[in-house]
C-alpha cells in the first residue's frame, strides 16, 4: 500500500522528533552516543536516522539550534518589552545590550556544552559547531531589530548584531575554559563581567561616546 503524501509527511515528521527526542535523552543521560544506540533508541532503522540527517554532528547541531532558538525566543521578547530609541546606531544596541543581560545566555551556554560534549584537545569541531548554530540563528535577530528600525541603515544593523553574537561565542568559550560549566552565583558573576567587557569593547570600538 502506498501512503498518500500527507500520511508519508506526517509520518516524516514523526521519525524525525523520534530521532531528535531520543538524540536528547541520551544527550542529557551519558552525553555520546553511536547511530545505532540512537535508532534504537528513537525505535526507527538506522538508514531511517541517515535519512534525516547527514551525521550524528548534523543531528546534535539541530538539538543546539532547538536550545538556541529558545534562547533566542527569549532575547527577542526582551527586545520588545525595550523602549524603542531613535534608531541611531547607539540605541540600537542600547536595545540588544538590554536584551542580552536580561537573557539567561548562561544557562544557554552549559546546554550548548552538554549538547556538544567536551571538545577534545586542538579538536575545533565543537568551536565549530556552536558558531554554525549561532550563525543560524542570528538572522533572526536581524530580522527583529531591522523590524523596530526600518529606517536604520541595513549594514548597521546586520554589523551590531554580528558584532554582539560573534563576541558572545568568543566569551563563551573563554568562560566555559575559565569558570566551567556551571551555574552557581560565582559563576554567574563571571559571566556577567566577561559580557560587560564585551559591551564595553563594542561600545567602545564601534559606537560613538555619545
């Protein structure tokens, strides 16, 4: 019997949250995990998981773009609950600075690291993968702070915002090296010090004083 197209769609869609859900649990309960524990797991043949996903990094990349995408989901609610400016550059990232402190991008990292594991020494596949997930997603911070401003210059806002989600990596890295993958209050304070040098360091070499 063949299956009409929405019945194969939705069984698609089916085997491919089976596989993510799975990719998930296992994730959160050893960390690696091989092909075939995962088609087992998800209950679906292992040519079915190929036939979703190219690799198991393709796969742990979408559970960090999901992780992310809920983060970023929370930066663009504070985005709107920020008093518009007068669409200077200045105030644009007035707003986007706002939003990243009042965001849990903290808890958002250690997930990031759970999700990709610990990279192993002069392997930049994890580096790798965490940029890809936050290039990702950063056209959809574009796209919002482009919305509240459709009278600010387009490369002004894509450079803010590049500028603001390239450095968050960078100090993410930096923190998960320093302060490890926690989130007690000490560790918290580090995080909020290492983003207030961040928007400093923006501020400073991009915005004008005034």
């Amino acid at each position: 019997m063949t299956l009409l197209p929405d019945r194969r769609a939705a069984l698609k869609a089916r085997h491919r949250e089976a596989i993510l859900q799975a990719a998930r649990d296992l994730i959160e309960e050893r960390g690696e995990f091989s092909v075939d524990e995962l088609a087992a797991r998800a209950d679906v043949a292992r040519r079915t998981v190929f036939n979703h996903f190219a690799s198991l990094d393709e796969i742990r990349l979408s559970v960090c773009e999901e992780a992310l995408s809920v983060i970023i989901d929370r930066f663009l609610a504070e985005i709107a609950n920020t008093p518009m400016g007068d669409g200077s550059r200045a105030a644009m990232f007035d707003e986007l600075e706002s939003a990243a402190r009042g965001t849990d991008l903290a808890g958002a990292i250690v997930r990031l690291h759970r999700i990709l594991g610990e990279p192993e020494e002069d392997d930049p596949k994890a580096a790798a993968l965490t940029q890809t997930a936050f290039a990702r997603v950063t056209g959809r911070l574009r796209s919002e702070v482009a919305r509240r401003h459709p009278a600010a210059d387009a490369l002004d806002t894509a450079l803010l915002v590049d500028s603001l989600m390239s450095g968050i990596v960078v100090i993410a890295e930096h923190w998960l090296v320093t302060t490890g993958p926690r989130l007690d209050e000490q560790a918290r304070d580090d995080w909020d010090a290492l983003l207030g040098r961040l928007v400093h360091s923006v501020r400073s070499g991009y915005l004008p004083d005034h």
